[in-house]
C-alpha cells in the first residue's frame, strides 16, 4: 500500500506493529490491532524496539516441528537440484482474519509442491484464528504472538523460523493455485544467479479476469505503485524483470535476505505496515540482485475495502512517513532533490493528519533513515542512480 503526496494508493504491500487498519487493496490491510493475548508466549518485544531477534530464540517459542535446521546458502545462484526435492518455505501473517487465513491455508495444503514448510505468524489474534490454525492444520507450523507485532517483524520471525532456501510471503486473504508454490520453485531453479526475487500473478477474486498486482515499480516521485493494477489478465507482463516484488505474493532466497539484512530485519520493523517491500526490494536491486515475474505462479487476492479502523488521518501518516523513510534510505541525491515537491507534499500531510504526534515520528524517522542509508551504503554494489536510471517509470 503506497502513498503518494497525501493520497492513499491501492498497492498489494507489507505492514508493521501497534493496532492497525483495513483499507482497500492492501495485502496487510486489516490484519493487525492489538488483540487477547495467546500462548505460549514469546519475549515481549517494546513498541518500536529495532528487529534484533536471534533465530534460535525464536524456534523455542513456537509451536514444534519436525524440519531438520536450516544451513545457510553458499551465495546466489541456481540450485542444482530438482525442483521437486527443493524445500520452499511459505510465511503467512495473519491478525483476525479468520475465514480468509482458513481459505488461504486449504489452498496450500492443495499444493503440487510436496516439499512445502508453512509457518503461519499469527499477531495475537482475539477471533480464534490460532486455535482454529492448530486444531485444523496441525501439519503447519504456528508461532503465537502475544501483540500485534505487524506484518514486516511478523514476517521477520517467520523467516527466521523457516528452513527452505527460498521463502515466500503470501497475504492471509490470498488463495493460491494449486501450482503456485512449484511454479516458483520451477522459477527458482531457472533463473540467473543474481536473481533474488521472484513475483507471483495477483489477481482480484471479486473480478478474477482483472490484474491486481505484478509487482512494484518505481516511480519518479520517489514512490511506487502496483504494476499493471487494472489491467485485463491477458494484457498483462510476459515473464522478465521487475523492479521489486510485493510481498503480498512473493518469494526471497534466503542467501540474499541474510546479505541484506539491516539492523532492523530483513523487512524494517520500524516501518511497521507499508512499503517495507519496497524498502527491501530497493535494496536488494542496490546489493546487485534482480527481481523476476512468473505469471504461471497464480493468486486470487480478496482485496479488501477501505474501511479504516483508526481513521485515515492515521493511515495517511504512516504512509507518507514510511514513503519518506524508503526514500531518504535508498535513493540517490537527484532522486530525493527531484522528488522534493512530493515529498513536501508528504510532510505537510503528516501535519494536517498526524498534527505533533506525526511531527515528532517523521522527525524521529528522518534521522533512523539517514543512520539506515549508511547501511544500505555498505552493502550497495550499484550506484543508486544507476538503478534509477533503469527502473524509475517517468510517466509516475
């Protein structure tokens, strides 16, 4: 879900902690306000604490499993082996959403991919959504929060839990295709060895024919929007490069999240909900991996309406600062000096809507940003405009 000077863009993206919204066409949207506590509990983690989380704490405050422990990746590349013996790991965060995370969790235990490992992240639900995912799908794994952590640190600790050496996040109100999840791993094992990301097909439930995502692109304002959103199904992009996925239906290599892992995680927790995608996609085309679409790997997203649980003054907020943080973070000095107008556009809604409150976040974000930007910087091996100079889509 994207922002651009004030105005909320549909856009399937990630989220972050506190009690949040539910607003159209955001994959997160809706899932995640603070509920009754579950158990077991993990450590409790304070409100804007930065992602410092060690794997191995983790799997001890979740429900068991079976899976042997992971062993890191040596770098990017094919895998060379067959994809039907590859392990592919699946995240799906959910916050009260009950029904659609049971319809998104039938739809993959259907899956041609028998080597699949689902990790369902649920962020303290009070619907009965855990219970209903332990009783019925015992044969997934369930960790248990006990606050509403958001989408990017909930996903964070499902990665961290995972095994496979590719790992997806699908939207808890998504239904995947029965080959979905080999489709990306046929994908995995085909492309280049710079590939890090992989982009599936969303599709509207409501209007199945109709494009709700291909992807994120990168637009001149220093924002970014769902790609081909709108478009009939069969206008849609042929297989190719993207500039960065949506993680609302999307596969990482592993080897690339722990190369480009920030302080923050591997989605930035403090950007809570809204464009932690991005953020990690922007930075890992400057790392030097490229992202790729596979049409053949297909999702139904329900897509929800916008009906804003905390008023959109809060969601206006939230956007425009975390649109600000993706861009002081990764973007080169022309792009953030070209895109000043949106961007001042942006504080000035943070103002109108956040009024101190807002103020004082933006500002704590800008100087979080610049700190983060000289951690992008370490790890870049493209110049920023260089990315630019392909990806930025000068019509936006």
């Amino acid at each position: 879900m994207l922002v651009l000077g004030g105005v909320v863009t549909a856009f399937s993206g990630p989220v972050s902690a506190g009690n949040l919204v539910s607003i159209g066409a955001s994959n997160k949207v809706g899932q995640f306000e603070s509920g009754v506590p579950a158990q077991p509990a993990p450590v409790a983690r304070p409100e804007g604490r930065r992602f410092a989380a060690d794997r191995h704490h983790w799997l001890r405050h979740s429900e068991p499993r079976t899976r042997a422990v992971y062993k890191p990746l040596a770098d990017a590349g094919p895998l060379g082996k067959a994809p039907q013996t590859m392990l592919f790991s699946v995240v799906v965060v959910n916050w009260n959403s009950l029904e659609d995370l049971r319809s998104c969790l039938s739809s993959l235990r259907v899956q041609t991919h028998q080597e699949l490992e689902v990790i369902v992240v649920d962020n303290g639900s009070a619907d009965g959504s855990a219970d209903m995912v332990a009783r019925e799908f015992a044969d997934f794994r369930l960790l248990r929060e006990t606050e509403n952590l958001g989408f990017a640190e909930a996903c964070n600790r499902g990665i961290l839990a995972s095994n496979g050496e590719w790992v997806a996040m699908l939207n808890n109100d998504a239904v995947a295709e029965p080959d979905w999840a080999e489709a990306l791993v046929r994908a995995a094992t085909d492309v280049p060895r710079d590939c890090g990301m992989l982009q599936s097909l969303l599709l509207y439930q409501s209007k199945p024919d109709i494009i709700n995502s291909t992807g994120i692109e990168l637009h001149a304002s220093g924002g970014g929007g769902d790609r081909s959103e709108g478009l009939p199904r069969a206008e849609g992009p042929s297989p190719g490069e993207l500039f960065c996925p949506t993680a609302g239906a999307a596969a990482y290599r592993r080897s690339m999240l722990e190369a480009i892992r920030l302080p923050g995680g591997y989605f930035d927790a403090v950007h809570f909900m809204y464009f932690e995608d991005m953020d990690l996609g922007w930075r890992a085309r400057l790392a030097g991996y490229s992202a790729h679409y596979v049409p053949s790997s297909v999702v139904y997203h329900r897509w929800h309406g916008s009906t804003v649980r905390r008023g959109r003054s809060w969601l206006t907020t939230i956007t425009n600062t975390n649109q600000i943080r993706t861009l002081l973070k990764n973007a080169s000095a022309g792009l953030i000096l070209r895109s000043m107008p949106s961007t001042l556009k942006g504080v000035r809604a943070v103002a109108r809507h956040g009024g101190l409150k807002g103020i004082v976040t933006l500002t704590r974000a800008l100087g979080e940003s610049l700190v983060a930007r000289g951690s992008v910087t370490k790890i870049a091996t493209i110049k920023r405009h260089d990315v630019e100079a392909r990806w930025v889509n000068r019509s936006r």
